[in-house]
C-alpha cells in the first residue's frame, strides 16, 4: 500500500516550497497522492493541480482555516473542496481581513519594540503569501533579531508573549460551515496541538460533530505511537474518519519531511477511499 500526505503548505502561505515544489516533493518521496492545505488561501491550488497532472500525481485542493476555542487556536484542515463554489472565495477573503487586522497589531508591537518592519518589508520577501505567525518568526531570525524559529515563539511570538495578538474571533462551526459549503471534509488538525487532555478532546469533538466535523489527523508528525493508537481510538469512538499529513513547510520546518513527518509518518491512501476523495 502506498503512503499519501493530506496535510501540506506552499509558499502560497507560509511554506518555502512552491506549489509545483511541494508536488514534485511527492513524487520524489513516491506518494500516491498528496492535499495542498495552505493557511486561509487557496492561492497555490491551480498551480498544484496543474502540475500534479504534469508528474502523474494525485493532487486533493484543500485548506486549513484558524479558529478559535476558549482561547485556543484550533485548526480545521477542509479536504477535496469544490473550487467552483462561488462562496468560498468570499468566505476565504472574510477570514483574511481578520488576519491582516492582527498582522498590522503584531507590526505596531514589533515597531514598538525597535524592529524595522512594515508590511511593505514583509511583501518584499514573501510576495502575496499569506503572511503567518511562522512569516514574522522568519522575517525576525532573518535580521539576526532572534536565532532561531523556535526562539521567536517560545520569547515573543506564543500566546501571552510580547508581540502576540490574538485574531477576531471565528469558531471552529463557521470555518467547518465553509467547507461543507464547498463539499470539503472538514478534519481536526493535529489534535494533540491544544492542550487538552483525552477527555476534553473527546468532548470537543462530540460538540463540533453536529457542525459537521467528519475526521481527524489520526497520523501526523510528532504523533508518537502511542499517540497514534490514542487517536485511532478516539477517532472509533467518535465516529469520525481517520486522515492525516506531515504539515510539511520545507525549510520553515526542516526535521519534517513530506509523507514522511518526522521519519516515521506513513498515511495509507486508503484513508482516502473511506473519507470518499
């Protein structure tokens, strides 16, 4: 059986492989098919799908949209959108007026603070990318402000830090409601991410399964085995599918590895067969 990966990011966001990059990546790594899930934009699809026909590869559009859940910062990763959908490009550019709003907050706490950055500087090294958290971090170890990613989020960029702004706030139901709309499969992202115990994330799950919420990333990354066999479980009790993907970046996060995480990842593509993609 082969390995597939339904969770990747492009420079269309804040990944540092183009579109075509990320394809041919998937390739290399002998994928039998693989989801461009860029952060609130669907900016890299075309170029994706364009080049998934050329080098003979499955490409499933997606999409991961933020949300926010007593002040957590919840991920819905939508799967196998519909790109006619006339709504959702609206619906995306909603949500991207939001992030901008904080983007420009999080500038004028960097300004604050004796850093030279606009958001003009910022377009000049990441073009029309969907300026991110991660974007900012790399902007900051760029100019020698910090030494590392890691450094930046763990002093001035995690929540409760000094250049951390929280964005307005959207529930996981409207973002899921976006993707139901474009006949995506809306899936929890890396739902050991939030800090909640089995329990919580348990119960979160059964609230936003009436939203709509169909799977979870069962497999992912810095899932331990344990983990894995955690979330499987999880995923059975729930009723929910089981997905999964890397949340490969390239260079913006170099122990991971596209299909393969952190070297011991392996989605099989039946996944996609029961969720119907």
């Amino acid at each position: 059986m082969k390995a597939i990966d339904l969770h990747t990011h492009s420079t269309a966001s804040d990944g540092t492989f183009t579109p075509e990059e990320v394809i041919k990546a998937a390739v290399e790594a002998g994928l039998s098919a693989v989801a461009l899930t860029d952060h609130d934009t669907l900016a890299g699809l075309d170029e994706a799908m364009e080049a998934a026909r050329a080098y003979h590869i499955r490409c499933i559009p997606g999409i991961e949209l933020s949300s926010d859940y007593k002040g957590r910062d919840i991920h819905i990763v939508g799967l196998g959108l519909d790109l006619s959908d006339p709504d959702l490009p609206k619906a995306i550019q909603s949500l991207l007026r939001r992030r901008d709003q904080r983007n420009e907050k999080i500038i004028q706490k960097m300004q604050n603070a004796g850093i030279d950055i606009t958001m003009d500087k910022l377009r000049q090294r990441y073009g029309d990318a969907v300026i991110t958290r991660a974007n900012f971090a790399r902007y900051l170890t760029g100019v020698g402000f910090c030494s590392s990613i890691s450094e930046v989020f763990d002093r001035y960029l995690g929540p409760g830090m000094p250049f951390y702004v929280s964005k307005e706030p959207v529930s996981p139901a409207e973002v899921i409601a976006i993707i139901r709309h474009a006949n995506g499969i809306p899936v929890l992202a890396h739902p050991l991410a939030y800090g909640m115990d089995l329990k919580e994330l348990k119960t979160f799950i059964e609230m936003l399964k009436p939203a709509g919420l169909k799977a979870m990333e069962v497999f992912y990354s810095t899932h331990t085995p344990e983990d894995e066999r955690n979330m499987r479980r999880l995923a059975e009790k729930t009723g929910l599918y089981m997905s999964g993907g890397s949340d490969f970046h390239g260079a913006a996060k170099p122990a991971i590895s596209i299909g393969k995480g952190l070297g011991h990842l392996f989605v099989p593509e039946e996944l996609m067969t029961k969720m119907g993609l």
